[in-house]
C-alpha cells in the first residue's frame, strides 16, 4: 500500500464495478487521488474499511467522499454516493463537521451571528473567528488572490504572475481558503521565507509546492 496507494484504490474499486472500464476508473482515481500522502491516507481508509464504498458512510477522510462522487458520476452503479451522517441521504455535494460529511439541511451549525445577534446557519468567520449569518457577510471587498499576489511580488518581484496564481489556487482551491490564507500572510510575511512549519493554516505549506 505505501508503495503504489494508487493501484490498491483501483483494485478495491475495480472489484466492485467489474462493468466499468478500469482505464476509467484509474482516471478518477488519479484525478482524485492529489499527492502521495493523500493517496495513502484514501488508500487505508478503504484498506480499513471498504465497506464505505457500498454504505457511503463517514466518518471517512474528505477525499473519499469527492471520490465516491466522481465514481458515481462516472457510472459506478455498486459505489454508494456519500450519504448524511443525520439524514442518510444521499448527496452529490456535502458538508464537512469534522470527519462526518451532512447534507445542506443539517450540515451548517447555527450560531449567533456577531452582525445581527440572531441565530442562525454559519455562512463565514471573520478575520476575528467571529461568526456571520448569511444576511451579513465580509465587508473586506479585496480579492484575495490579488493580496496574495501583492504580497509574494513584495518578497520575489522576478516571480511570475500566472506562475503564482496558478500555485495560489492550487494551495487554496475555494475563496474562503484564499481569504483565510492572505489574513495569516498579511499578519505574518515571514511565513513565505522559510517559517512556513509555523503557519496556522494549512494552505500556507500547500504553497510552498
């Protein structure tokens, strides 16, 4: 399994949907696989528990359920689609609440908001860790690729634009990873020279890669 995460996730999948052509599952598998580390971590989560892919159930690693989805996606018909810890539905996009994924009913937590007071689903933290109701989202109306951007030309100008771009979206794929990874920067450039093992978010040693 260390050596070749790869082909144990095709073989288990391979097992189960004999009618599916494996070129396409090794397709899926290495679109959704990412790194070595992430491979492995999918590969012994299946190696410990394969039942997931018939249940579709979490608790499980986030890549297994994207995994899940595109395995259906791609005609699996014996690989169960992720399913709501709560509800047992089943979901072609989900929410995370640590290692269980939920459906859009009952996967956002409410809390008060700290605009309105009123209690209500998550929609986003501020820079603060306070939260905000949907009704009240971030005023901070910079993009935040571009701070990132601004802020890696402050240390390397020769660097390239779309070079950095590129390796910022891959770091951070969705805008809320994004913004959370220029707040950590901007309190703390030193973190792209070297101190990145210090970082609080985990974007910031993705963009080393």
């Amino acid at each position: 399994m260390l050596a070749d995460p790869l082909s144990v996730v095709i073989d288990l999948v391979a097992g189960l949907e004999p009618d599916l052509d494996r070129a396409c599952i090794t397709e899926v598998v290495t679109g959704v696989g990412g790194g070595r580390a992430k491979r492995r971590r999918v590969a012994q989560a299946l190696l410990d528990r394969p039942g997931i892919l018939t249940d579709g159930r979490s608790p499980a690693p986030e890549a297994i359920g994207k995994l899940l989805t595109a395995l259906r996606d791609a005609g699996a018909v014996n690989v169960q689609a992720p399913v709501c810890a709560e509800c047992g539905k089943a979901m072609r996009a989900f929410q995370r609440r640590g290692q269980d994924w939920y459906c859009g009913v009952h996967g956002p937590q409410a809390a008060a908001c700290v605009v309105c007071g009123n209690v209500r689903p998550i929609a986003q933290r501020d820079r603060q860790h306070q939260l905000h109701c949907w009704q009240h989202p971030l005023s901070d109306d910079r993009d935040p690729t571009q701070v990132l951007i601004d802020l890696v030309a402050d240390i390397d100008p020769a660097l390239d634009t779309p070079i950095v771009t590129a390796a910022i979206r891959t770091a951070a794929p969705r805008a809320g990873q994004r913004r959370r990874l220029a707040w950590a920067l901007q309190d703390h450039p030193e973190l792209l020279a070297g101190a990145g093992a210090q970082a609080s978010v985990p974007t910031v040693l993705r963009s080393y890669d």
